[in-house]
C-alpha cells in the first residue's frame, strides 16, 4: 500500500497506474488525509466446459448420417427448384 499526496498522484498518474496492475493498492490523499483509494479491479475468469463432459449421454443412431433420396430431395429440393443450385453438391457415389 502507498499513500500519496493529489500532486504526486496527477504528475506520476501512469506511473501509480502501473502499480495498480501489478497489485498494489494506492491510496491518495490531499493534504495529508487519505481521501480515495485506487486499487486493480478484481476480475473472475470463466469456467471454460471441459471437453467430453458429455460424452456417453447419448447414443447417436447408426444411421444418423444417413439420408434417404427422399429426405434429401426435401432438403436441397427437386431439379427444378430454382434454389438447388445453391445447394451443396452431393458427394455420393451412388444416387
């Protein structure tokens, strides 16, 4: 902790700043009678999920990747759906 007269604070401010992000508590004072108090601000860190905190609380289906000719005409659209042509091209070797 170090007190400070409102002078030495205003001509050293990013000196007294420094020490504050270092963890030093700066008390200011004017004449002589501590009037502030400039200390780091105290900051919580996120609890970051650990990865596969889940894992094994649900099964995936076997043929989850897996769609019909019909799901799949449902979802990009028929031939003549003028918005296929934005639709990604089918990496299938079958059809």
């Amino acid at each position: 902790m170090v007190k400070l007269n409102l002078h030495q604070v205003k001509a050293q401010l990013s000196k007294y700043i420094g020490m504050v992000e270092a963890g030093e508590v700066v008390i200011v004072c004017k004449r002589n009678v501590p009037v502030a108090e400039i200390r780091p601000i105290v900051t919580r860190k996120k609890k970051v999920p650990e990865l596969g905190w889940a894992e094994g609380a649900y099964k995936v289906p076997a043929d989850f990747n897996e769609m019909t000719e019909d799901e799949l005409t449902q979802w990009e659209g028929d031939e003549g759906d003028p918005l296929r042509k934005y639709a990604r091209k089918r990496a299938r070797g079958k059809k």
